[in-house]
C-alpha cells in the first residue's frame, strides 16, 4: 500500500468512524456511549431496551443510510470532476440529481397505476431503478450537449445542467400539483432531502446498489489520473478513453440515482467533499477517491444530526443545511476562478 494511503485513509476512516457514533448516540433521546456498546453486544453491561429500540429501529438504518449516500455523492462528484475536469462539477449542479428526482417522484406519483403489473418481491425496486434511469438520462444529456470535438465546454456545461434543473423542477412541480394528499407530504419533505422516513425495509434494495457502485469506481483511480492529463494523452498511453466516460457515467448514475431514492435531493455534498479532500492531500485519485467517500459519508451524518436536534422535536430537512454550507462555498470556488481568469 503507497504511503500516503498509509498516512490518511486510517485518519479518515477514524473520523467517519467517530461522526457514526457521536450521530447514533445524539438525539431527542439521547443514547450514552456505553449504552451503544452495550446494544452492539461489546459490553456487559445491562441493555436498556428502550435505548436498543431506537438505537435499531430508528438511529441504525438513517445513520448508515446517510453515510452510503454521503460516500456515494462524494465518490461520484469526485468521479465527474475528473470526466468533466473541473472542480465545479457536482451531480446536482449538473442535473443528475434532479433528474432522478424526477424519475423518483413519478414512481411515487403515478407508480399505483403500473406497479400492480410488477411481481410483489421487485416493487422496493422500482424506486431506485427509476432514479438511476432518471440520472442517467440527465447524465447523457448534459454531457452531449457540453462536449465539442473531445472539448468540454465549461460554461456550456454549466448552462446545460441549469436547464435541466430547470426541467426537471417543473416536471415535479406538475407531479406535485397533481398528487393527493398523502402523496403531497411525502413529496414535499422528500423534495427537500431527508432521513426522517428510512427504515430498513425501504432502504435495503439502494444499499445494496450502492454497495455495488461505489466500490467500483475505485479501480478507475489510475485511469482518471491519465485522464486528468487530456483526452488526448491518455489515448495515447493505452486508456480506451470512450469506453471510460461511459462506464464512470453509468457508474454515477447509478450511485446517485440511489442515494436521491434514499433521501430525495441532498445538494453540495459531490461538491464539497472532494474538493476540500483534494485541497488537503492533492489530486491523485488513489488517495482522493476512497478519502472523497469517507469525507462526504461523515459530512452527511453529521448534517443529518444537526438536522433532527437543531428544532426538535421538529426535523429540518438535510438539503437545507448542506445548501447552506454549500452555496457559499460554491460561490468562494467561482469566485476564485475567476480571479485566475479560469472561468
């Protein structure tokens, strides 16, 4: 193992190991920390059952869930922001998120009309597939529209990924308008990113897509490091470069499309993260792309903490928070670009 994946990743991990257990003891009912280990059976002490209770029912599955999704955005903004090879590439700026949104809410909305034709064992399906559709095609839009004779255009990229936000804002908002009022609660919360609705049984087919696609970018680490130097350059040392964009597209895709079937839109944090991790250990992607992933999974359960003690006994939804942090440093990243005439 290279040397500085010696020196960091334990570092990172630690502190995403530090974020899951502070978050599972934090809460309306707080959980004391020998309690915890108590619950997970590596103590003797006495388990408290009501503390077991929330601990397994309700603290477990949305701390897990929001580092999945946290690791899944930040390795797939890392992803992006090498194929794009730009910092200010994120799944949400792009319209990747919002496009599985779109798809997610249309499963939500219209789905009773088509799901009685699928088998009863593949409907908690249904959802995570039509995200990761929905993504995808958001994906492939905008990075046709961007790309000119192996050239990305930077702010045709951005302008692109405005306007699928924009479409896919007003394809749900007419999901909206046309949704009961069940459907209407569930949409307005989950439109706004959130955890307060997970439970095992509903997240368990997107974990286990994510369990897939974010181990799988990390076998790209040399191939995005050739592809940093130019299109051009890494063809000529042997990456099928072509065959490369397809595969991280589809394999971003497929990792935000699962996380916005688990939480709804959460902004920034494929932003946020790889940026600041490769501020702090450079741009090597064999360090930047697990380190990325432990950041924004840490990041993530941290938000969603603050988000359900910040009003409590009322829970703020988790986009609000990350935007909050994210807007301005988006705006610091152009910000400075701009000074160095970059954008």
């Amino acid at each position: 193992m290279p040397q500085a994946l010696q020196r960091t990743l334990p570092l990172f991990a630690l502190a995403a190991a530090v974020s899951v257990v502070s978050a599972l003891c934090i809460g309306a009912f707080p959980v004391g920390f020998e309690q915890l280990l108590a619950a997970v059976g590596l103590s003797s002490a006495p388990v408290d059952d009501t503390a077991a209770a929330v601990l397994y029912t309700i603290r477990a599955p949305r701390v897990i869930a929001a580092f999945a999704v946290g690791a899944a955005l930040a390795a797939g903004g890392a992803a992006m922001q090498s194929l794009f090879r730009n910092p200010l590439a994120d799944p949400g700026l792009l319209g990747v998120s919002s496009g599985a949104a779109l798809a997610a809410v249309s499963v939500i909305v219209l789905g009773e009309k088509v799901l009685h034709i699928v088998p009863p064992e593949l409907r908690p399906w249904c959802l995570p597939a039509a995200a990761f559709v929905g993504g995808l095609i958001a994906t492939i839009v905008v990075y046709r529209i961007a790309a000119r004779e192996g050239i990305t255009l930077v702010g045709t990229l951005l302008l692109a990924g405005i306007a699928i936000n924009a479409l896919a804002s007003a394809g749900i908002g007419m999901l909206v308008f046309v949704a009961d009022e069940q459907q209407l609660r569930t949409l307005i919360f989950w439109t706004m990113g959130g955890f307060g609705g997970v439970t095992w049984a509903a997240i368990v087919p997107a974990l286990l897509v994510l369990a897939i696609s974010i181990p799988t970018l990390l076998p790209t680490a040399h191939l995005l490091d050739a592809l940093a130097l130019g299109e051009r350059e890494a063809g000529h040392i042997g990456v099928d470069v072509e065959q490369l964009k397809r595969r991280l597209v589809a394999q971003v895709a497929l990792a935000v499309g699962a996380s916005v079937a688990i939480s709804g839109i959460v902004g920034f944090v494929g932003l946020i993260a790889p940026h600041i991790v490769r501020l702090l250990l450079g741009p090597a992607h064999r360090t930047l792309l697990p380190a990325a992933a432990l950041f924004g999974g840490a990041f993530l359960v941290l938000a969603d903490a603050l988000a359900r003690t910040l009003v409590s006994p009322a829970e703020l939804p988790i986009g609000i928070l990350t935007a909050l942090v994210g807007g301005p440093f988006f705006l610091w990243l152009l910000a400075g670009r701009a000074a160095r005439g970059n954008l």
